[in-house]
C-alpha cells in the first residue's frame, strides 16, 4: 500500500487545535489505508534553544498525544526522529544539493528569523526545511499530511527528489502533499487573519489540548466573530465565524450547510455555546488518555523503541542506496 511520513515538534507540550485538525487527525485516518510513518521531530527542536530536561519531558508528551489521539502501534509505525540516525546522514547530502539562494527563499525560516532576530537565528534553522526533505524521502513517502504552511517545505522536496534522481539516477519517490481544503488553515480565535500558532498566537486566540477544558470551553465563548449576527460560512467576508464553523463541523462530522441552517436565526451566542461544549467533550477524554500514556512510561518507551526499529529499517536501505549513487566508498 501507499506510504505516508510526518512528523510533529515536541517543543510546545501540549498540542494546538491547529496540530490536530490540520495534520494528526489526518495521520489517524491514513494509518487504515497506507503503510504510515509518524514521528516526533526532536531534531527539528533544537533549531531553536531548547532545556535538555524539557526537551525530553515534552518528546514522550508528543508521542503520549499522537496514542491518545488515535495512533495505533499496531497499524503505524511511531518513532522518534532522533533514534533514526539515518536523518541526519541524509539531511547532509540533500544540504549538499541545494543551493543557498533556494533555501533562502523558504518563508517560513523568513518569518521564524525574523521573529528571533536574524543574528540570533541557527544555521539549523536555516536548513530546517532540508532535514524535513531527506525525513520524507528517506521513507520513499507517497504523501505527506500536512497544513497549509508546510505546502512549501513539500515543494522543495520534490524538488529535490528530482534532482538527486537526475543527477544519479532514479532513486526517490516524488512524494505529494495530502493537504484537507477545509481543515488546511485553523485561524487564531482572536485574530483570524493569522494562523493559529505556537509562537505567533496570542494566548486567548490558542486552544491547546491539554488546558483546562474550562479554559477551553472560555476561549470558544469569547472567540472574535463580527459585527453582523448572520451564521453563515464565508471566509473572505467572515473569517472569524468560518474558522468556528469548520472547527465544529470537523469535530462533530455535521457539514457546514447543515450548521448554517440548524443556527439559522440564531445568535453568535448560541453557536459558541454549543461549539464550547463539543471541545469540552473532545479534549476531556483526550486529556485523560494522554495522561494514562504518560503514567507509564515504561511501555511508552517500549512502543517508540520498536517503532524506531521498524523506522530504522526501512531508513537504512534508502540511506545506503543513495550513499551508493552518490559515490561514497563501502566500509567493508
Ligand atoms: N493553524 C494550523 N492549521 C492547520 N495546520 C496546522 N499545523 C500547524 N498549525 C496549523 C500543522 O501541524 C503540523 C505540526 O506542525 P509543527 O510540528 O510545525 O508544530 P508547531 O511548530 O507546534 O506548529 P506551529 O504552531 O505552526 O508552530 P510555529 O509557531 O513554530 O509556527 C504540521 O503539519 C503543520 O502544518
């Protein structure tokens, strides 16, 4: 069957709304149908200073998260990325194969520097986006389930596939991007003009999975809607009701239309009210999953142990066919 590769940063501890419609509840569904690689990406979180004690605390946390969301062991394989050598190695010819005005272009190492201060951003930070291509094509991925922002990191990607391929031969799988039109972008709850995000959101405008699911249900309720009182989907004209719009519509699996006409008439209040309680009941169980998870770190550790052993497998024999066509010598 068709494979899929992610991979989600452990850096933030809890997971945003945004992480889950836009790419893990993905990554449940396609574990059914394709041979399915997921990974917490603790390279790509040191690109930015981490606490070695926090970084590690929040990496059993993300792979706690991705079990309790609905990852199976079973009918995926979970790793992290750190325990797949074969990452990094990869990584180094890929950056050996871009050229330094290409990776220049990358958007998103534009606004991240920009934010830290272009002095104080790392060179791994740069090369951010190349890791991530050799993380895919290590996996000779098919798709890669993502949000909207990562479409260009895909881009490059292919890009690069081709390339290697041409240079020394087919070698890669060109993989595509699996990006949901309608759960691609979660807008923050107080600006919907911005997306919701770890870094550029503001706290009131973040649902993070493991808050209170009081906080929660106070956020939803003071969610920034408009000036007119009509429920209707329109992203250009109402940003701020679409954005709760798809959020209730993906978490309930009742189509926009039929929301539109069940609050019908009815207020902002109404709508926010009952979409308060569907995150409630989402993220309370959740809460309660992911803490088991925790609890026993042990297994927890076993279950990323043998993912990452399955992971490694299939790295090594991508790895040592690329290390051949580029020409490296054999240890033997
Ligand atoms: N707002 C979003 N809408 C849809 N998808 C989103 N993703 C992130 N934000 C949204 C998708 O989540 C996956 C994991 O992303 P990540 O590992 O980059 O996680 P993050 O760094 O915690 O996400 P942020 O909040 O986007 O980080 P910053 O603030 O650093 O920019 C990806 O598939 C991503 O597309």
């Amino acid at each position: 069957s068709p494979r899929v590769l992610s991979g989600i940063q452990p850096t933030a501890g809890s997971f945003h709304l945004g992480n889950y419609l836009g790419a893990v509840r993905q990554w449940v569904a396609l574990q059914e149908t394709h041979d399915a690689f997921y990974m917490v990406v603790d390279l790509h979180a040191i690109t930015v200073p981490q606490d070695p004690k926090d970084l590690r605390a929040n990496t059993r946390l993300a792979a706690a998260q991705l079990l309790a969301a609905g990852l199976d062991p079973e009918r995926c394989t979970l790793f992290v990325q750190s325990h797949v050598p074969e990452h990094a190695q990869l990584a180094w010819i890929m950056n050996c194969l871009t050229g330094f005005g290409e990776a220049s272009r990358m958007t998103q190492f534009k606004d991240k520097s920009a934010k830290q201060g272009a002095d104080r951003a790392s060179v791994g930070l740069f090369t951010y986006p190349i890791l991530q291509v050799a993380d895919i094509l290590l996996y000779q991925a098919n798709e890669v389930p993502v949000g909207e922002d990562q479409r260009q990191h895909i881009e490059l990607t292919r890009d690069l596939a081709e390339r290697f391929n041409g240079r020394f031969g087919e070698t890669f799988t060109i993989p595509r991007p699996y990006i949901l039109k309608e759960t691609a972008k979660i807008y923050d709850l107080q600006d919907p003009s911005i997306k919701m995000s770890k870094s550029a959101s503001t706290p009131k405008g973040l649902i993070n999975l493991l808050d209170e699911p009081k906080t929660t249900a106070k956020k939803v309720k003071s969610a920034v809607t408009d000036t007119d009182t009509v429920i209707r989907y329109d992203v250009e004209q109402k940003p701020g009701v679409s954005n709760l719009l798809t959020i209730y519509s993906t978490l309930t699996g009742t189509p926009i239309a039929d929301l539109e006409r069940q609050y019908e008439g009815k207020g902002y209040g109404a709508l926010k009210t009952d979409l308060a309680e569907v995150m409630v009941e989402f993220v309370t169980p959740f809460r309660e999953r992911t803490q088991q998870y925790l609890d026993d770190p042990e297994s927890l550790d076993s279950i990323l142990a043998k993912g990452a052993e399955k992971a490694r497998v299939v790295a090594a024999e991508t790895l040592a066919q690329a290390y051949d066509k580029v020409g490296f010598l054999p240890a033997k």
